[in-house]
C-alpha cells in the first residue's frame, strides 16, 4: 500500500486535483482522499489542528528570535 489513510489505514483515493506553479513550471497538484467520507472529516480536522499547531510553534520560535534581537540592540 503506497499512500494509506492516517487514521484508517485504507488505501487513500485520488480526489481535487488542480493546476499549481511551483517556479516556472506547471505542475498538477492531487489531493488524495479517503474512500471514507467520515474518515476523511476526521482526517482534515488532524491535518487543520496540526497545521495550527506547526503554525503556532513557528511563531513562537519568530517572537523569541524578535526578543533576542532586541536584546542585542539594546545592548
Ligand atoms: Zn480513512
């Protein structure tokens, strides 16, 4: 099984795909989904608390790089 499901471990499905830019190139982008509705509601509510998370530990880590610049400034 090559692309299994976080949270069921069935065989994820191709779902969107949709036309993206990385650099100069046209690359197409796939989604792949679970076969199972309500898996994948739950999986998109892993990879959304995840990402905030992710996002809040990338700030944290900004502000206390902001606080030890001050720091040195201020000296
Ligand atoms: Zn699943």
């Amino acid at each position: 099984m090559s692309n299994p499901c976080i949270e069921c471990g069935k065989q994820r499905v191709d779902g969107k795909t949709w036309k993206g830019k990385s650099g100069a190139s046209l690359v197409i982008y796939t989604q792949t989904i679970c076969p199972d509705p309500d898996c994948q509601k739950i999986v998109d509510k892993v990879i959304a608390e995840r990402k905030a998370k992710n996002d809040r530990l990338i700030r944290i880590k900004l502000e206390a790089k902001l606080a030890r610049e001050r720091l040195l400034a201020a000296s």
